[in-house]
C-alpha cells in the first residue's frame, strides 16, 4: 500500500484537529445553551412563586380559612402550561393546578425546605420549585413547575445546526487545508526533486565549487520557505483575531438585547419593537461584515471569477452617486459626478459598482458637514481613471500605506460604521481588473483616491 504523500499527511492531521476542535466547541455550546435555558426557567419559577405568596398573604387577611384562601389562590393565579400547588403543614393538598405535572415519592412538607430540581414525568421533564411560608400560624408549602419543552427544543435545534454546520465547514477547511499545503509545499518538491538529480549522478559531474553552490541554492530556497511560512502564519493570526474582535461586538450587542428583554416576563411593546430594531441593525452588520471577508477569503484563494460584461463606467459612477446620496443628506454632504457621455468599459459590473460605492462611502463618511465629495472618470489613451475626492481632514503620512490593510480604522469614533475592509477589497477589485487603487494626494482639505484601470481590459 503506497503511502500517503507529505501533503495529504498534513491535511488528514489538519482535519483531525480540526474535527477533535469543532466537536469540543459544539459539545460545549450545546450544554451552556441547556444551562442558560434551565437557569431561564428556574428565574421565572422564582418569580411565579414570589407572586403565588403574596397573593395567598392577601388572600388569608380576607378569608379566615386557608382552604378557601388557597382555592382563590388557585382560581386568580391560573397560568396556562404552568403547575401551582398549595400545601398544607402536613404535605397536603388545598389547592392545585397540576396542569400535567406527576410528583412520585415521599410527600412534600415544608419543613423539607425550599428546593428546585428537574422532575422527570410521562409527558417529559418539568422544572420544580418549593417555597415553605408561614402566615400567621399557619405554615404552608408552595408548589410551582414548568416544562422544559423549550428549553430541550432549543436544545435539538442547536444539535441540528451544529450536525449540519460542522461537516461544511470541516469539508471547506480540508479544501483550503489542501490549496494551503500545495502553495506551501512547492518549493519544497523543486527542492527536493533538484536534490534527487544530484544524488542520482549529478554530483558526480560537479566539481566542488559547483556543489557547494548547487547546496547553498537549496539552503536559500528552504529559508526562504520558512520565511514564507512564518509570514503566512502571523498573517493567518492576525486576520483571525481581527476578525474575532469585529464579530464579538455585534454579536454581544444581539445577546444582550436578548437577555435584557427575556429577564422579564412581559414589556411594553415598544420595549420589544427597540430591541428587535437594535438586533436587525446588528445582524446586518453581521451579514455586511461575514459577506466583506467571504469576498476576500475567495479572492485570496483565487476563486472569485470575473463575470466581464460592456459597461460604462460614467453610468455606473452615476449610479454609485445616487446611492450614496441618502447617506450623504444625512450628513449634509453633496455628491458631484464628472464624466464624459460614454467611457466604455470591460469588466465584472457588479464589482466595479461595489469598488466605486466603497470608495465613496467612505469619502462620504470622513468629509466635514457641509462638504462635498466629487467622483470623476477621465479617460487618458490606454488608461481611465477614477478619482474619488472627499473634503476631510486627510490621512497622516504614516498611515497612508496601511490604510488599505484589512480591518484598519484610522477614526475610532466611526468603527461601528464599518470594519476597515472597504479599500483592501476595492483595491483587490482594481487588481483583479489589471488595474491598481492608490492614495494619490491628502491634505487639510481632503484626500483623493485614484483607480487606474487599463481602457483595453478585455
């Protein structure tokens, strides 16, 4: 049997951990999910029971007989889907809503205390609650319960997600594990098959000085790979915790709308409509922000094909301005076009519109109110170039080379706007059309971005 070869090895490595690291992590959400769904349950039995004792202390004030107290009880705290019980010193029952719930084993006193704990029945596992309370001289027992359906069904859905999840993300690792070891391995298979030619009668033909060059030609390209790999490690870390630190906070902001609005039992309808408003804008960030790093994840894999059509570049220009218009009245900014009738162009119409609205977003975004932004397309001979200047504060010159790195925000005041990927991926889209996206002037009255596209692009 032939032996796997040393790509395959380190992708069938690579996917193990990979699988032994995905299925910790879903184990561990899955089971933190149940806790939070449990613990979401047993805060609403607190409650329930806290307002079952007051009602049965107003009760008791107006009605000598406990029997007859705890039996209003029971008619005025009727919760549908919920379990209410009202015992006496001994364990027994004066009122019940038991609404499915079977309690089995010893009876319940309340000198056993206060005690919650999942009760296991017929119809599935409920949540139980005692609360002893004494009034007057008498002591009572006060039962509450409810079903942990939504909680398990909470719980299945999650399972599901993840069986459905974990496979496509473990087959799009090993392909990229696969693409990622065949780039990193290529010097190392010249290497090695230079060095096979030498020792199969190569180094008998060459004298001494020649093997010594022909060894330190090998000992340069493998440097040279260790430099490549390191390189592309950092870069792989630094994307990754930049990308965790822009996930984490819309994210977390989703979360804690949720659990401020579930740590009650009811609100005012505008409390719940603020908060769905708060997690739509949220999760379009999201999906803003999940689309920008899909975008460049294939263009650094090189699958993102180019779709060329005809287009014309002063229509599309024209367009990328009425767009933006509405972002910019709201910021008391205007947006001018200068073009030529017809500038005809070859290329993706989708990216070139997504390059041009990036590059005016963000002129629109860093130009003073009362300003103005200017979009211009000139053709010149072989070339058209697209100019977008804005009336802002201008960009220091040390940033100006790091400005098109991914996930860099000069401005701290405006990174819920966006996540820095706007210019690395127009520039990605100039590239990708034989052209180039530079920083051509910035100042104290603003800056200018040109886009260099070959007018020939076919």
């Amino acid at each position: 049997m032939r032996s796997l070869s040393l790509r395959a090895r380190l992708t069938v490595w690579y996917s193990v951990a990979l699988l032994a690291i995905l299925t910790v992590f879903a184990a561990v959400v899955i089971w933190q999910q149940q806790r939070i769904g449990v613990r979401r349950v047993d805060r609403e039995l607190d409650d329930l029971a806290a307002t079952l004792a007051n009602v049965l202390q107003d009760e008791l004030t107006e009605m000598p007989n406990a029997a007859a107290a705890a039996e209003e009880v029971r008619r005025t705290m009727a919760v549908q889907n919920r379990a209410l019980a009202i015992l006496d010193a001994e364990g027994r029952e004066l009122a019940a809503t038991w609404s499915g719930l079977r309690l089995t084993g010893d009876p319940l006193r309340p000198r056993d205390g206060g005690r919650t704990w999942t009760a296991a029945t017929a119809d599935g596992a409920w949540r139980v609650r005692t609360r002893p309370e004494s009034f007057r001289t008498d002591a009572f027992l006060l039962v509450v319960g409810a079903p942990l359906n939504d909680v398990f069904r909470e719980r299945r859905e999650a399972v599901e997600a993840m069986v459905i999840g974990m496979p496509i993300m473990l087959v799009a690792a090993v392909a990229g594990g696969l693409w990622l070891a065949s780039v990193g391995l290529g010097p190392i298979t010249e290497m090695a098959q230079r060095a096979t030619g030498l020792s199969t009668g190569g180094m008998e033909d060459l004298g001494e000085s020649n093997r010594h060059d022909e060894l330190g030609v090998l000992a340069r390209a493998f440097n040279g790979l260790v430099a490549r790999l390191r390189d592309a490690l950092r870069t792989q870390r630094q994307f990754m915790a930049d990308a965790s630190h822009e996930l984490r906070t819309p994210v977390s902001v989703i979360q804690s709308a949720s659990d401020v609005m579930l740590s009650r039992d009811r609100r005012d309808e505008a409390e719940y409509r603020e908060a769905l408003a708060i997690a739509g804008d949220q999760a379009r960030r999201l999906g803003r922000l999940v689309e920008d790093m899909l975008v460049l994840a294939r263009a650094d894999a090189g699958g993102y094909p180019l779709r060329r059509v005809h287009v014309y570049l002063n229509e599309i220009a024209d367009d990328c301005r009425r767009t933006v218009d509405v972002l910019a009245r709201a910021r008391n900014v205007r947006v001018e076009t200068a073009a030529p009738k017809d500038v005809p162009f070859s290329g993706d119409d989708e990216l070139l519109r997504r390059m041009i609205l990036n590059l005016l977003q963000n002129a629109v975004q860093h130009t003073r109110e009362g300003g103005a932004v200017r979009v211009e397309v000139s053709p010149n001979g072989s070339r058209v170039a697209v100019r977008v200047t804005d009336e802002g504060r201008g960009i220091a010159e040390a940033d100006r080379v790091r400005i098109f790195d991914r996930f860099v925000q000069l401005d701290a005041a405006r990174r819920g706007a966006g996540a820095g990927l706007g210019l690395p991926i127009a520039r990605w889209i100039a590239e990708a059309h034989g052209g180039a996206l530079d920083l051509e002037a910035s100042g104290a009255d603003g800056s200018t971005f040109r886009v260099l596209l070959p007018a020939d692009a076919t």
